[in-house]
C-alpha cells in the first residue's frame, strides 16, 4: 500500500487475482487477515463466551416444544444466570433459529465448530423441564467461540489501511450490533473519503475518530445486556421487575439512540 494506492493479491478457487485501488478495506470479520498488514493489531481474543446455533423445523418434535414455551410469530429471549437463549422465526415460520449463550472454554475457530454439549446442558441445570426439554430435542448444536478485538488498537493506517466491522472492533453479541455497525462503518467511510479524495489517509484518520464514541457507546449496552439477562438473586427480580412495569413503547424509547442513529454529516467531526 502507499499514500494513494493499494494492490491486494488474492487466490479465489485455486486462481490468483489482482486487483488495485486507493484503499484497502479490511472488512474481513474478527479472524481478520487485513490486521496483519500496516502493524494493525494481529489477533482476536477469546472472550470466555461460548454461542451455539441450531435450526429446527416449526413441526418437527423442537419446534412443537418452543410453541409450548415461546411465540411462533416474534422474537423470544429466554434469560437464566447460566445462560440466555434467543429462538426467532425464518423462512416465513416454516422453521427457528435458536442462539444460546455459556461460558466456556475455547474452542477451535471458526462458525460450525463443535463443542461438548455437556457445557450447554450444565449451563441449564436448574431450568424450567421444557426448555431443557427444547434444547435437548434441537440438537445437534453447533458452536463458536465469541471473540472480540481489543478497541484501543487503531482501525486505519495513513498509508490507506481501515478496519470496519469485527475486523475493526469485534464486540460479544449481546446488543446484537455486530452486523449494523459494520454497516454503519461502511456507509460513514465512504462518506468521509468521498468528501477528501485528495486526502485519504486524513479522511480516514478523520472518520475513526468519529466512529469511535459509537462503537463505545454500542460495546457497553451489550456489557450491561449480558449483566441483566445472566443475573441472579435479588438482581434478577429487579430486572424482572422493571421489564414488567415498564411498558413495551417506553423500552423502545430507551434504545432512540441506538436504532433512531443519523450518519452524522462529514463535517461535522463531533
């Protein structure tokens, strides 16, 4: 890379490409192979978090055990203080999506990995019979370790580098914001650059300066998510507390600064 051009060697199907530009885009997820280049930060660390993904038919023995414990038509989230369990509909209610949450030991990278479905059952010990019942009918579970990116490490470099999304600044899931900030990443930067064409590298010095308090911001509404939905005791009768007091239009309005968010305009730097 240089102050004005970017070639990247790449090998798709057993041919090599190359293709040249003024940037290089890392938008190549938390295993990023981008952060290699331009002493950006080279490796992802395990957060100590295992996910784990099943898809099960709405009429299949699973999908007759969510209807009995949770709604076919919406999203439904399941908290325990082991663990937190998300299930929605797909391909028009034909079939679910179930996510679940634990802690655990690292496991090889990747998304369809494999792990000890011991850990996912002992996360649950001491839940209600039928969604121990649920997850014990959706297998087999895949899984894979959540990892994040240490955010103090820069996202660009001047000679024409940037980071966006997880390559950037991978956040554990629980404000399920990972995707939308990528983006959010995308569309701000393109702004940025399109405005300083002359100037890449301050446009995007000036871009990550801006995205910063965002991502911030993001990273600690899942902090505090993963707090309230693996609460206990006394905590966790307050969390209940409070979701049933407040009503759905004012927990709605607690998140305007999340899912009302305007790109800011290009100069404005705040």
């Amino acid at each position: 890379t240089g102050p004005r051009h970017a070639t990247a060697t790449v090998e798709i199907a057993g041919k090599t490409v190359e293709a040249g530009g003024f940037l290089l885009i890392g938008a190549d997820g938390v295993w990023s192979a981008i952060r290699a280049f331009g002493r950006l930060p080279a490796k992802s660390r395990f957060s100590g978090e295992l996910a784990w993904r099943a898809t099960i038919g709405a009429d299949s023995v699973a999908g007759e055990a969510l209807a009995a414990v949770g709604a076919a038509n919406c999203v439904t989230t399941f908290l325990h203080p082991g663990f937190h369990l998300v299930a929605y509909p797909v391909s028009n209610g034909m079939a679910f999506n179930l996510a679940a949450f634990t802690r655990g030991e690292i496991i090889a990278e990747g998304w369809s990995g494999r792990a000890d479905p011991n850990i996912l059952a002992g996360a649950m010990r001491g839940t209600a019979a039928a969604l121990a019942r649920l997850a014990e009918d959706a297998g087999p579970w895949t899984a894979w370790p959540i990892h994040t990116v240490d955010q103090g490490q820069p996202w660009t470099t001047p000679a024409g580098i940037a980071l966006i999304g997880d390559a950037a600044h991978a956040m554990t899931p629980f404000a399920a914001q990972g995707a939308a900030m990528a983006i959010e990443d995308a569309a701000t930067l393109a702004g940025f650059v399109a405005a300083s064409p002359a100037d890449p590298g301050s446009a995007l010095a000036a871009w990550e300066k801006v995205r910063r308090p965002r991502i911030a911001k993001v990273t600690r509404r899942g902090a505090v998510n993963r707090f309230a939905w693996h609460a206990a005791g006394p905590v966790a009768v307050a969390r209940n507390l409070f979701l049933k007091l407040r009503s759905p239009e004012k927990l709605a309005a607690d998140l305007d600064w999340l899912y009302g968010w305007r790109p800011p305009e290009v100069g404005d730097r705040r």
